[in-house]
C-alpha cells in the first residue's frame, strides 16, 4: 500500500472521510497527538488499528466525536459532572470514561463495559469527523512502544506502507496525550494526566481523585 500524505484541504478531508466510511484507516491531526483513525462502529476497520500499530487488544481506544449531539447513543449515561467537565474543558485535552451503549464494538473498549470519549479542539480532526458521519477510533498513530507523533512526518516514519492516507495538519499545537479521566464513580478519577490539570477538574467538579497506576 503507497501511503500519501495530504496537507489539510477541503478535498483531503473529504478523501479522508470517504476512506474512514470505507473502513479504511487515516492518519489525522489533533491538538494532543497525531491519531491513527477508524470508524468507531465498524469492528473490522477497529481491528485494523490494533494491527497497523502492534498493539495489545486489552489496551482500549478513544472515540472522537465532533459535536456533543453525537455522544448519547454512545453511552448508557451521561452523569452531570460530566456535563460540568464537558462545558468547561471540551472541545480540547480531555478524554471521559462513560458507560458504554451497544453501538460500540467491544474491540473499541477492549471488553470494557465503558468508552472513552473526547471532542478535540483541531478543526482538522472535528471537520474529518463530521465528514465521515461516524465517530472515529483514534489512537496515537505511532508503532506500539515508539514516541505518539505530533508531525505528519512522525506519522510517515512509523506508518508508511500500513495505511492509505495521512492528513497533514502542521504540528501539534498540545503535543502531549488527553487527560483520561473515569468519570464511572462518584468522584471523577484521573487515569492518565494530560494537558488538563487535577486542579482544573477539580474547581469544575467539586473534587478529583488520582488513580493509584499515576
Ligand atoms: P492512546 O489513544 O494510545 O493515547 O491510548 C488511549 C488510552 O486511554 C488507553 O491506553 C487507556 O489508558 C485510556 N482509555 C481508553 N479507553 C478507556 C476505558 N474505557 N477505560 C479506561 N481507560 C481507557
Ligand atoms: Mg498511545
């Protein structure tokens, strides 16, 4: 596969868009790192990023979306100090664990009964999305065990022959993964830091807890 990369352009993303509803993978920008990109409800096009990347499938995925109206059917609830969090700190570095809904392979959550969900600041990767009409499965598009990428060029090195298209949108403005945060229990707990601080969820939702693995 000849693998070409494409400066972001209204023609790329609507070539992007047509290859993410084919089941096909993109590589797209984001604020946080360069995603490897698939439709989050297409199991077969899921399973190609575990494969283009090496990586384990007990590691789950996060799904991007690019409005809020695109997440209910995602997820069994939305409880309200994740509506707090998502008016405060979205669109931008911030992945929600939420229950799941049936809609969302079990690939996706690598059997989790739960989701992680972001909406990205990068107009590239909110315009891609809402052009393919899916939300995308988006992982960090390095080689499993590599550094995530945050150039295109980055994402060339590590992709080149293993995926159809790369939509170059410039480096990474954050250039640092999301802030993951369960937001399952009563108190949002932070599973991964990231560009969103302890302190900043916790003046929007009252406390935070931080995962023992931090
Ligand atoms: P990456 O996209 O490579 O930055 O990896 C996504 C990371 O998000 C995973 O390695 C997990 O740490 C976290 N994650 C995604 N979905 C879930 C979930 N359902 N439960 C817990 N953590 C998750
Ligand atoms: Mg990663």
């Amino acid at each position: 596969m000849k693998t070409q990369v494409k400066p972001v352009s209204p023609e790329a993303i609507a070539e992007a868009a047509q290859l993410i509803r084919s089941g096909e993978l993109v590589g797209m920008p984001t604020e946080t790192v360069y995603g490897l990109g698939a439709n989050a409800l297409d199991e077969t096009a899921v399973k190609k990023i575990f494969e283009a990347k090496g990586r384990p499938g007990d590691n789950p995925l996060i799904v991007h979306v690019s409005s809020l109206s695109e997440i209910p059917p995602l997820v069994r609830e939305i409880p309200e100090n994740a509506k707090k969090l998502m008016e405060a700190f979205w669109p931008g570095p911030m992945t929600l664990i939420l229950p799941k809904s049936d809609r969302i392979p079990s690939a996706v959550s690598a059997g989790l009964d739960t989701v992680g969900i972001r909406l990205p600041a990068s107009d590239a990767a909110r315009a891609l999305i809402a052009a393919s009409g899916c939300p995308i499965a988006a992982p960090s598009a390095n080689r499993s065990g590599r550094p995530s990428p945050t150039t295109a060029q980055h994402v060339f090195e590590d992709m080149d022959g293993r995926i159809p298209l790369i939509i170059d949108g410039g480096a990474c403005k954050v250039g640092l993964e999301s802030t993951v945060v369960d937001m399952t229990g009563d108190v949002p707990r932070i599973l991964r830091p990231g560009g969103i601080t302890a302190e900043m969820i916790a003046k929007v939702a009252g406390a935070v807890e931080i995962d023992s693995a931090v």
